[in-house]
C-alpha cells in the first residue's frame, strides 16, 4: 500500500502570503527538475526547511518517487495527483463493487423470504378464498397475521379483479371480517407507493366511504398512477359525487390516459354520460379535443345542437373530435357542408360520418372523393361505398365499372378485396 | 464553533480552492511519474486515465437514472399484475418483417406473431428480394393470392412486384419486391401499412404474447410519443415452444455469456438511462414502435446506410427539434424481444463492425443535432457521448491500452503508472457490470439461480479481461471502414437456434 501521510489540522492558519512564499521557494529549486527526478534531489528537496505548519504541500513532499533507489515501499507509491487519484478511483470502484455484490447477495436473500411467506399465505389463504368464492362460509376465519397482510390483499385484489357479483361481495365480506380495511386506510397514508396503490385498490373494491377524504387528497396529486386509481376509487364508491367534482380535471388531465379513464368511467355509464354532456359546452377550448374523444370513447350522444357548433368551430382539431361523434342524421347538412374541406383529415372524416348517417344522396358525393388526391380520403371513400348498406354488392361492381377515375377504381378493388378477404 | 476550529477550517478551504497554488503544486510535481521524456507522453497518460474514469462514471450516471425509473416503476407492479382488457380503444399497429433469405425459419416466425396477444394488428412481411424460396414458402404455407396494390407511395422504394393477401388469416399480408436492403423493405412496408402505429421486427426475433402490450403501453399517455424501443435479451440458452419463450436460461457458450453480460451493462440500462431524459438514440431494428405519419414525414428508412434503426432515431430527434415540436422517444425495460447472439468470433466480429459502421454513418448525418441550440438532452448530452465515448470510443481505448503498454515496455511508464491504468479501467469496467447485474435483479430477475448468478458474476469480472479489448478492436476496424467508405455488407449469421423447438 502507498505511504501517505495523513493530513494533521495546522495549529495556526496558513496565510495565503505564507503559501506563495513556499511556491516561490518551489520555483527557484526548478534546477533541480531540470536534471530529473533523482531521489537525492528529492530527498534534499524534503529537507528544505518550510513553515513549521504541517501543509498539504509538506505532505506531498514526503512522498518520494524513484525506480532506481529506495525501498519496494518506497517505489511503489504515488507521488502524482492523478495517479493518487486514480489508484483512489480504482480502490473506490473496487470497494462499491463488492458493496453492490453483496447487495445482489441481500436482495436475492429477501426475495427467497417474501417468496417463502408469499407461498405460506397461498398455501392458508387460497383455499379459504377459492371456498369463498365459491359461496361456502367459513366459521370461524383465522386471524391475519400483519406480516401477511401485504401478500395476502394483492391476492385478494387481483381475485377481485377477476370476478362479480355474489362472489366479489363475499370476498369483500371476508376482507372486512379480517380488517382489511383499516389495514387499507393506514397503507395510504404510506410512503411506500406500492403500498398506497394497495389501499386505495382494496377500498375501491370495499368502496369504502371512510377514505373519501384521503382518496381525494390522492386524485389531485400529481403522481398518474395514484390519482386515476383514487378516482376509480371514488367512482366505484360513490359516483355521483365522484363524476361531479372530477370531471373538470378528468377533461384537463393530459396524464391520464384515455383508455384508462374508459375503464373508470364505464362503471357508472349513465351518470357520467350526463357529467359529459354538461362539461363539453363549459370545458377549456385547449381540452376540447380531449373532451369529445373521451365522449366518443364512451358512446355518449352528445347534444345535436352542441355538436353542430363544435363542428363550427374553427379549431380543425375540434371539427375532427366533433366529426368522429357524430351520429345523428340531423347532422348531415352541416357534415356536407364540410365535405370539401382544404384539410384532408376534415374531408376523410366527413366520409366515414357520412357512412355511418348518410343516406343515398350521398353517394355521389362519395363517388366524387373517389377522387380525391388525398389517398386516404379515397381508400376511407371506397371502404364506405362497399361496406356500408348503401349499395349491394352487385350495385358496388357496378359502380366499379362504371367508375373512369383509375385511382378511384384501383381503391374501389382494394375496397372490395378487403371485404372478401374478411 | 469556536473561532480558532473556523479559522483553520477556512484556510483549509481556502487552500483547496487556491488555484495558483495547486497550480505551482503541479509545476512542483510534475516530474513525480518518473517519466523520462516529453511531456507529451505525460499528457497522453493523464488523458487515457481520465478518458476511463469519465466514460465508465457517465454509465454509471445513466445506470443511476434507470434505477431511479426502476424503483419508480416497480412500485406499479401490482397494477401490471391485473387482469388486463381491452377497450377495443387501444391503437392497431401494423408489424412489418423484412425478409431476405428466410426460407427455413419464415414460416414459424410468422405463425408465433399471428398469435401475439393484442387488440388489433396486422402483419406485413416484406420479402426483399430473396435468393431462395422464402416467397414459395411464405404462399405455400399461408395460402397467399394476389391482392390489389392500391397503397400510398409516401416513401420512394425499389419496384413492388405482388402484394399478397393470406386466404387463411386476414391480418397477414406479403409484400414480394426487389432487393433494396431492410431499410427498402421496411419502407415498402410502411407504405402498405394500415395502420398509424407501425412496428419494426427482425423476422429472428422471438417475441413473448403481450410483447405488443407491452411496448404500446407509452403510446396511450399521449401523441408525444413517436417511438418506443423494446428490449432485446440473449435467447441463446433460453427455450423456445411454439416461438414463444417458455424458459429463460443462460447459454453455455462463453461468448454469448460475454454478450449477456454486455446487454444488461451497456444496451439495456444504458438505454434506459438516456429514455428518461428523452436523449435515447438508438431504437433496436429487432423491436421498436414507430408513428408511422412522423416516420414518413422524416423520410423514411435511409436505404444507403447500414445502421438505418439508429439513423431513423437520431434523424427523428433532429427533425422534431428543428420543429421546435414536442416529443418522446421511450424505451421499455421489460424484456419483450429475444434473439439469438453470435456465438462464433467471425459472426460477432462482422455485427461489431457492422454496428460500428451504422454508428459512424448515424452521427455523422446527423451531426446538426448536435449544435442546435434546442439540441436538448438528445443533442447537448447524448450525441456528444455517442460520438466521443462510442464512436471515437474505441480509437482511444485501444489506443490507450497499446500506448500504455508500449511505453512500459520502453521504459516511458513507471510499472505502478501501467499497474494504475490497468486497475482503473478494469475496476470501474466490473463495478458497471456489477451495477448492471444490480438493476436486472432489482427489476426482473430473469435468473432466479444461485447457480445462474454465479456464472454471470465471473463472466462479469472475465469480460473487462480481454472480451472488451477484442471488442474494442472489431470496432475500430469498423470506424476504419467507415473511413475508408469500403463497401458494407451484412455478412451471414450462423444460426444455430438449437434452443428453438419445431412449431
């Protein structure tokens, strides 16, 4: 190992004149450098008389390097800064490396135990649950033990996750008789997420009103996960309520998905068709887009007359949003009006509205978007015109032939291709 | 404190900071290496040191951050765990497979991806030209027939000769054309893909069934999202039924045990390093998720290039930020895509040069990135890395190892100067390993053997002796034919796939 003096605090400061005193002394020894590196320099060098002070320039000059002269110890040490520093850095690595080894060592050692505890409270708890389920009571329940509780309530929720009716109400009968659920309030006011998510998972499942208020404070947190799972929560506990003070937030959200809210929003259908509806008209004009996708994805039959000045709007965004909602024939004179349209994604959403409420009239106007010079504009064209009740499938080679328009006529065979193949 | 304790501790400070001191310091000690000589040689020494120390200490940093994800995401395991369903509102994708030359595998590939799990997909195999009956099978085996070639040409590719349709599953298609390259063949198939989601896969790949899930899963939170890249893991070892993997193993060659171990260090959390700070340049052309409008507006593939999957990323980051439009490049950790390592030294020496050459090719067509004021994370942080640490990386690496050993010999070094060199980069070369290994048990524990964790814990230590060094110099002869525009090719894999089971 390298012989480094440790540093020993100086009993009086060191000025900063003292120390360019030394550097300037430093300087006029230069000769010495000149004729290398030779041990008796150094040596003589160390024997410069200097401040009595212990400084870091003295312990650096007690280092002494030579490959010709000294001892083994003596030649393997580190006179240079870098190489100190270097070697240090190795050591370092070295040292966080076993460290890290050992941690590996640790953390599969603790896996090894929750896998053992997580197969001990299978080993009790699946057969109870699964008699549960089944409908047959159990008298009297063993108690859970709090080491198993974490374990025990991820297999609950995922069973709960899998079933309904009579059997969810008895597992949630079961949790309660074990009190699950105050084991579920304290997890939430945890630090530990996983177990925050459990206890806001295991309430909505009990929808337990006594969390309101925690639940709450989680919806508007700022954490994705937490908060959509505090609002299936509170939907699943008390919908109206939950519906009424979060949709404004659901619609602003852009964190949450949308698929996700799809989920959330399906467990009370028809309130939240209303929340919808009375939040479209007032909602930010940025979260527009959001709201009508989000009304879409519920099959919500948004308002004519909401519709019709959303399709108005001079956000193409909005009209899109709008258009894809659209599924009333009373909206079909403002869906034509849009049919020729200088944004193509307008024009292509036109024709897939005016296959869902079109009537015969329009066909014309679809066999004009045959050619369009937008390709997709013409495939969602040809689609319409063949799958749709509009015509036959007599009618549609007819119209092929009598189609002139090439790229019209290659998308119809597309089109038609399509339909075969499924 | 008592004034005197205050007084030295702000000399002490002081002292540290007191530039024109350590200044004389240094002119001082300069001559402490013993090294007879110029001061050329001394300044190289200190740059080699300090080139080791700053690239393993940045991996560690990026290893840092991909814990830091890690734990975070974790904690969300439970949710994972649920049952999952399906909306019907998740985004279709199309996955495109180019072909070359697949005849003997094709077949199975394609019958383990038609039976991924997800809402709704469709698959276009490109046949690029092959030399052997990959077609014949492909129409034999899915009862192909011609199908109307209406498509859009967004991207210029060489002549489409058939599109086909299969009679037997109506989600598969197959695109027959004239060879261009799998940058070409994936063009033309973003060209005949439906739909807005579109995912690259090697026609090797083994995929697991919610691999799609999986690697969708960023796309839901928001259009910013314009990729995302899956992770690849060594299959070698590892069972495969019914192209799914059943079992994960390690392999029993040592260089594919090299490359494991390589994986988890520098392509898996590496990676993920940079994806949490949206700086991810390379996206696996073995499994990656693209927008496919985003893809199409920035050109495509590049078809003159070796490396196009890193050439498409960096390309993209380049082309959003010059935009000025927000964006996200996301890497998912979970492992969803399996393939097999070379493991023969002339099939891993032509992908190491290979990946080279797409590295060298990648950069430099996309230098601007670098010096945009926007640049951000992707421009100002993980461009200047690539190119210092990786491209130029093995230049001096090599360089250094040779020079060191060159100038002890000759007596320039000191031995404990080469002795030091050789233990730093050694030593953080098997803490960055081992810190690898830290995050794979922290986040999957793919190898759940006492015995497995052993294995990988030597070849941990083994592969900083010598498996890095070859690998350094397999991508410098890389860099040098970059240099010298020799002409790329992809050479032959030898598959050995013993793993793999008969469907």
């Amino acid at each position: 190992m390298p012989t480094v003096a440790r540093a020993t605090l100086p009993s009086t400061a060191v000025t900063r004149t003292r120390r360019y005193d030394l550097c300037a002394r430093r300087r006029s020894d230069q000769s010495q450098h000149a004729r290398g590196w030779s041990g008796a320099g150094r040596a003589a060098l160390a024997r410069t008389p200097l401040d009595d002070s212990v400084t870091p320039l003295a312990i650096l000059d007690k280092r002494i390097s030579t490959t010709s002269a000294g001892s083994i110890l003596e030649s393997i040490t580190l006179s240079d800064p870098f190489l100190w520093i270097a070697f240090w850095t190795g050591t370092a690595a070295l040292c966080l490396a076993v460290v890290l080894a050992i941690a590996i060592i640790a953390m599969r050692a603790a896996l090894a135990r929750q896998r053992n505890t997580a197969d001990l409270v299978d080993w009790i708890w699946m057969p109870l649950l699964a008699r549960i389920i089944a409908g047959d009571p159990i008298e009297p329940l063993p108690s859970l033990r709090p080491g198993e509780s974490f374990l025990f309530l991820r297999v609950w929720i995922h069973l709960q996750a899998s079933i309904r009716g009579d059997a969810a109400l008895a597992l949630n009968e079961m949790a309660v008789r074990l009190g699950c659920d105050r084991v579920a309030r304290q997890y939430l006011l945890s630090r530990n997420r996983s177990r925050q998510l459990v206890g806001v998972l295991v309430l909505g499942y009990l929808r337990s009103a006594d969390a309101w208020p925690v639940l709450l404070h989680l919806f508007h947190g700022a954490d994705s996960a937490t908060s959509l799972l505090a609002l299936w929560a509170m939907v699943r506990t008390d919908p109206g309520t939950a519906l009424k003070h979060a949709m404004r937030h659901i619609l602003a959200r852009e964190d949450w998905p949308l698929m996700r809210l799809v989920t959330i929003l399906a467990e009370a259908p028809e309130l939240c068709s209303e929340a919808v509806t009375r939040a479209v008209p007032l909602v930010d004009p940025a979260h527009l887009p959001r709201a009508l996708s989000l009304a879409e994805a519920l099959q919500i039959a948004l308002p004519p007359r909401l519709l019709a000045e959303m399709l108005r709007n001079e956000s193409i965004d909005v009209r899109l949003s709008a258009l894809r909602v659209v599924a009333t024939p009373d909206l079909l004179p403002v869906v034509r009006s849009l049919a020729d349209h200088p944004d193509w994604r307008v024009r292509l959403q036109v024709s897939k509205a005016i296959g869902r409420i079109g009537d015969e009239s329009d066909l014309t106007r679809l066999q004009k978007m045959l050619g369009d010079p937008e390709w997709w504009v013409r495939y969602r064209a040809a689609q319409v015109i063949t799958h749709s009740l509009l015509l036959n499938l007599e009618e549609v080679r007819e119209l092929y032939y009598a189609t002139d328009d090439r790229f019209g006529k290659a998308m119809l065979e597309t089109a038609i291709a399509e339909g075969t193949a499924r | 404190m008592d004034e005197s304790t205050l007084e030295n501790l702000l000399a002490w400070l002081g002292l540290v900071i007191d530039i024109p001191y350590w200044a004389a310091v240094w002119r001082q000690y300069r001559g402490s290496f013993n090294i007879q000589g110029s001061e050329l040689i001394r300044g190289f020494t200190f740059f080699i040191l300090a080139y080791f120390v700053l690239l393993n200490l940045c991996y560690l940093a990026l290893n840092l951050m991909s814990l830091v994800t890690l734990y975070w995401r974790r904690h969300e395991q439970i949710l994972d765990e649920l049952p999952q369903v399906y909306t019907g509102l998740e985004q279709p994708i199309t996955i495109v497979v180019p072909a070359y030359n697949e005849e003997l595998t094709i077949a199975s590939s394609i019958r383990s991806m038609l039976q991924l799990s997800y809402s709704e997909f469709e698959i276009v195999v490109v046949n690029d030209g092959s030399g052997d009956g990959t077609i014949d099978v492909l129409i034999r085996e899915f009862a192909l027939i011609p199908f109307p070639r209406a498509y859009p040409m967004r991207i210029l590719t060489k002549p489409v000769l058939e599109v086909y349709q299969s009679t037997l599953h109506p989600n598969l298609r197959v695109v027959n054309k004239a060879n261009g390259g799998k940058g070409d063949a994936l063009n033309a198939g973003i060209n005949v893909a439906r739909y807005p989601l579109f995912c690259a896969v090697d026609a090797d790949s083994v995929l697991q069934r919610d691999s799609l899930q999986l690697v969708v899963k960023p796309f839901r939170y928001g259009p910013d999202v314009i990729a995302t890249g899956g992770t690849v893991r060594v299959a070698n070892g590892c069972e495969v039924s019914g192209g799914f993997l059943t079992r994960v193993g390690l392999p029993s060659s040592p260089l594919a045990l090299f490359q494991v171990v390589e994986y988890l260090r520098a392509f898996l959390f590496g990676r993920m390093g940079w994806s949490t700070i949206n700086a991810l340049l390379i996206v696996s052309g073995a499994f990656g998720v693209f927008r496919k409008d985003v893809v199409i507006e920035a050109g495509g593939y590049r078809t003159n290039t070796i490396g196009e999957d890193m050439e498409l990323v960096v390309r993209l980051h380049r082309m959003m930020r010059e935009r000025r439009r927000k964006y996200r490049i996301v890497f998912v950790p979970e492992p969803i895509c399996w393939t097999e390592a070379p493991e023969d030294l002339k099939t891993l020496r032509n992908q190491r040069i290979r990946w080279q050459r797409g590295l060298s090719e990648s950069l430099v067509s996309n230098w601007r990135l670098m010096f945009r004021l926007n640049g951000g994370a992707a421009g100002h942080l993980a461009f200047p890395f690539m190119l210092v640490f990786e491209w130029l990386g093995p230049l001096i690496e090599l360089g250094g190892y040779v020079f060191m050993t060159l100038a002890f010999f000759s007596g320039y070094v000191s031995w404990y100067a080469f002795a030091v060199f050789l233990f730093v980069a050694v030593g953080l070369g098997i803490l960055l390993s081992i810190s690898g290994l830290l995050l794979e048990e922290l986040a999957f524990h793919l190898y759940p053997k006492r015995r497995q964790l052993l294995v990988l814990g030597l070849f941990m230590i083994l592969e900083n002796i010598g498996y890095r060094q070859i690998n350094s110099y397999w991508r410098l002869v890389g860099l040098c034919q970059w240099a010298a525009q020799k002409e790329a090719a992809w050479g032959e894999m030898k598959r050995k796939g013993v793993w793999q089971r008969e469907i």
